[in-house]
C-alpha cells in the first residue's frame, strides 16, 4: 500500500500541513463574529442591490464606530447586504433600518439580531469546551473498543492517533477560515463551531472504520505463545503472548486497501452534497458547508495517509527500542 511504503513522507505532510495551519492561525486568528463577541447584525435584501458606497456614506453620519458591510444572497434568493455593529440602542436600530432600507427597490430589513458581550463570551468558553469534551471521549471510546488489541502497540496508542489525525483534520478548515476572515471578511460564528464537531464526528469514523479492519486483520494473522512463568511464593502462571504471521506493516496495508474504495466513496459523495448545498444553499449555510467541505478532505487525507503509517511508524519505533534494549 502506496501510504504505507511511503509513510515518512505523508507524515512529513501532515506534520506540515499542522504546523502550517497553527502558524497561519497564530499570525492572522480568527475573524470573530457577534456570536462570541456580542453586538448586532442587520441583514436587508433588495430585488435590486443599491451601491455599498451608498449606504456606507449614510452610515458613517450614524457615529456607530466600526462596522462592516457586505454583500449577501437570503435564503430566497434576493440580493441584500449584511451589516455587523456594535450592540444598538433602540433608536440606533431604527435609524440603521432607515438607512439600510432608503435605497433600492423593494427594500426589506429580513433579519436583526443581537447579542450582548457576555453572552458572547459564555458561546466561547461552551464552543472550546464542547470540542474538547469530544475529543475526550473519543480517545476513552477507541481505548475501549481496542483494548483486545495491545500488540505490537498499545490499545491508547489508537486513541492518541485518532486525536492527532483529528487535531489535523480540524486545524486545516480553522486556518482557511482565518485566510478567508483576513482577506474576504468572512466571520467565525456558532455554524462553524457546529461545523467542526461535524467534522470531528466524520474524520473519527473514517479513521476507526480503518482502524477496526486493522484490528480484524491482527486478529486473523497472530498465533498464541504460552508460556508457565514463577511469581511469588512459588506459584505459577500462565502467561499468553502474541507473534503475528506477517508483518505489521503488511496487516495495515492491506487493511487500507481493502477499505480504500469505501472511504473514498464516501467522502465523494459528501463532497458533492456539500458542494451543492454552497453553491445552491442559503447564504447563512455557505460557511457551514464550506468548514465541512475543507474538513472532509483533510478528514479523507488523515484516516488514509496519516493515521495508518504513524501507527506503523511508531510500531517499528517501539520493536527498535525493544530490540535495543534486550
């Protein structure tokens, strides 16, 4: 199997892809949107869209501070804009709406929404906590399922590779959300949190339905070694040990292989719902879809190319240091 015999390199790929994510996000972050960080959005829809200039011109005799302005498309199709602000008042909620609806034809204010500071605050210690809570219990779950499997590596190590493919899987759609907040104004809100618990849940079962046939596969090529050992007081015990047919390496090829068509199924076939649902779906869906998409496709990569040769990778580590230390 081409990402076994090749491991190193798609390790060095990976290892890459997580350093550079985590620098692009370290240097550029996250464009927070009013989900986290409180304040007000306006969206209005036209069946013409006036000029941005005409608006902004009205807008900055209101003394609203900041405030950023762009183009949108509402659920039934319309051209409108999206306007993000601080928290208003009542009076600075009518005056807004005024403006935003004085020009173009068929003006409409389609949604408001406001949050206030705190609120924010609580969505973003719940959102780091929630991610973290699953992961949690992804590393117990896959110790559990593997725990009849400890050789040649442990059932943890599965567990500590299925959140490391995911840390992978999850920093790759975070950092092209902060190329697209820093260069197209695109904002994190609670969609893209929702998002990458999706994506948590989809690379997690692609990784363990690999993983699974490994196990299946160790299972079928090992045969039983036991032996009587002493321990204390003069008793004995027996002791079972395992010694695999075939290589290690060879098993998690195979395995790979065998589940190579369905993964990559699976994740053409999401990609394409995906992908509709972008280019076809409402505006507020698009940056859902678009965090899914990106996460699916680092989600495919790891499961096939990164899970697997760093579990022979750290396999064929632990047999050196064995074979060193005896």
């Amino acid at each position: 199997m081409f990402a076994i015999r090749y491991k190193n390199i798609f390790i060095g790929i990976g290892l890459f892809v997580i350093v550079g994510s985590l620098l692009i996000v370290g240097m550029l972050g996250l464009r927070l949107g009013i989900d986290f960080t409180g304040g007000a959005l306006t969206e209005s829809s036209y069946v013409e869209r006036p000029a941005k200039e005409v608006f902004e011109t009205k807008l900055d005799t209101l003394n609203l501070g900041g405030y950023s302005l762009r183009a949108s498309n509402d659920d039934a199709g319309r051209d409108g804009y999206i306007l993000r602000t601080k928290d208003l008042t009542e009076n600075e909620r009518v005056a807004v709406s005024k403006v935003m609806t004085s020009e173009g034809t068929d003006a409409e204010i389609t949604r408001f929404t406001s949050i206030g500071p705190v609120i924010g605050e609580e969505l973003k210690d719940k959102a780091v906590w929630a991610i973290l809570a699953v992961s949690l219990v992804i590393i117990l779950f896959v110790a559990f399922a593997f725990r009849g499997v400890s050789y040649p590596v442990g059932s943890w190590m599965y567990g500590g590779i299925t959140i490391f493919a995911l840390l992978h899987d999850v920093l790759v759609p975070t950092a092209a959300m902060s190329l697209l907040g820093y260069f197209l104004g695109m904002e994190v809100d609670v969609l893209f949190v929702m998002a990458l618990l999706a994506v948590l849940g989809y690379s997690v079962n692609d990784t363990i339905v690999v993983f699974d046939r490994v196990r299946e596969n160790l299972m079928q090529f090992r045969q039983e070694k036991k032996t009587i050992v002493k321990v204390s007081g003069g008793m004995e015990r027996e002791e079972v040990t395992y010694v695999l047919t075939k290589p290690f390496a060879d098993i998690v090829g195979m395995s790979v292989s065998e589940t190579l068509v369905r993964s990559i199924n699976t994740s053409f076939t999401t990609m394409l719902a995906l992908t509709a649902l972008y280019f076809f779906g409402g505006a507020v869906t698009q940056t859902f879809a678009l965090v899914l998409l990106v996460g699916v496709i680092a989600g495919t990569y790891s499961s096939i190319c990164l899970a697997n040769p760093l579990l022979v990778y750290l396999a064929e580590r632990k047999n050196i240091k064995t074979t060193f230390s005896q």
